[in-house]
C-alpha cells in the first residue's frame, strides 16, 4: 500500500541528505538555511511516494492510468516562486543565484530518495558539495595562472558623501590594488537649482577603478553595494560592460 518501512526509509534518506546540504547553506549564514532545504527535500519524497502509491485505490486496468513523472514535473515548476524569492538585484549586483541553485538540487535529491533512487541522490548530494566546497579553491587556484584582463570596476554614489575613501578602502582589503582611477561628476538635469551641492541632491560621481591582482571579485562587489549612498556597482574587461 506504500506505507511500509521501505517508504519511511526514503523518506528517512531525503530528510537527512536535505538536512546535511541545508546545514552547509546555514553555516555559510544563507537567505535560506537548515529549515527551508529540509522542507524542501523532504517534501519533494513525500510527493513522489504519493504519486507512486497514493492512487492505487481508484486504479482501474485500461481505464485509470497514474504519470508518476507529471508529479516530479510538477515540483520543477513549483520551486519557481522559492527560487523567486531567494534571487535579487540590488544595485546592478544579483544576489541568491547559488541559494536558489541548490534549493532546486535539493528538491531533486529528495525526489530520487522518494522515487527510490537512494544511490543516485546519495551521489548528488556529493556532487554538490564537491561543487559548493573545492570547485572554488580550484577556479582561484587556476586564475593565478591565467593571464586575465584587468577589470575595471564602476560605482556610481551620492556625491557629497566621501564615500571614495571607502570604496578604495574595500577594493584592497578584497585582495586587490588599484592600477588606475578616473572619476567624473554627473548633475541631474531634472535637480531643482538651488539644492544642487546639497548632499545626496542633484548630482552623483562615476568612479571607475582599473583593478590589478587576485582577488575575488564577487564579494568586493556585494561589499559595494552594501554601502549607503552607492547607486550602482558594474565591471567592464577592455571597455565592454559584463553581462
């Protein structure tokens, strides 16, 4: 009837392998954490053990036919509002992408676990972490001896702030040094006259800063953004923006 212990140890499976991926998401201090992933997982089996089982009471030979997989398709397209929620721009830099990613892998472990694949959400649980935890050290690793372009980082703010100190300031704590600087002013034209030169009123500064070294670029960016008075952070490799 698909309640028996088989069922309850995929269901078991699912719990942990979701728990274990969403403990490395809390301990990273993510959007979502423990909770959320094992939710996910866990009710990602449930929904493939009612599909399996969940109908066999109304199943008539040559007249009633249960899809399990219009179920799983049904839990792709479900996460989509999770995912929704985890993702967001602020100030040019997008946030929650790796969040969301593994919300998603997460669903499918526990959907393979529910489907009685244990082996295979056992392995890409593994493969997750492998992802998560030593493709970045090797991505580093690789760029020290990859002749790269220097990037140029661009950051737009409220002029009157002095917020230049503080963006050179983070630029070399994330491991880089400035190559060049150029820096323009920029008034609205729209600005009401007499507040112009008012903090915060009427005009804003470029600054674009040619970088050099080995840092990681990603964490300097959210660390910009994170600054009150910026209004957008970009970069740009030989003069073209990055998408």
């Amino acid at each position: 009837m698909g309640q028996g212990w088989t069922q309850i140890g995929e269901l078991a499976v699912a719990f942990g392998l979701s728990a274990v991926i969403g403990l490395e998401r809390e301990l990273k201090q993510r959007s979502a954490g423990i909770r959320t992933y094992t939710v996910v997982g866990f009710a990602s089996a449930l929904f493939m053990l009612v599909s399996k089982y969940g109908f066999t009471d109304v199943l008539v030979p040559g007249r009633v036919i249960v899809d399990p997989s219009r179920v799983a398709a049904q839990i792709v397209s479900g996460l989509g509002f999770i995912g929704g929620g985890i993702i967001f721009v602020r100030r040019g830099s997008v946030r929650g992408l790796t969040t969301a990613a593994s919300v998603w892998l997460t669903a499918a472990v526990g959907s393979a676990a529910g489907a009685g694949l244990e082996g295979l959400a056992c392995v890409a649980t593994v493969g997750y972490f492998v992802t998560i935890l030593l493709l970045p050290p090797l991505a580093r690793l690789v760029a020290r001896y990859v002749v790269t372009p220097w990037p140029t980082l661009t950051v737009d703010y409220l002029d009157g702030r002095g917020l230049l100190r503080d963006v050179l300031a983070i630029v070399t704590q994330s491991g880089f040094a400035v190559a060049g600087l150029n820096t323009s002013r920029e008034v609205d034209a729209d600005a009401d006259p007499g507040r112009v030169g008012v903090i915060g009123e009427g005009s804003s500064v470029e600054v674009k800063v040619l970088l050099s070294g080995r840092g990681d670029l990603q964490p300097l960016i959210t660390s910009l953004t994170e600054l009150d008075g910026v209004l957008r952070v970009g970069t740009e490799h030989d003069g073209e923006p990055d998408e």
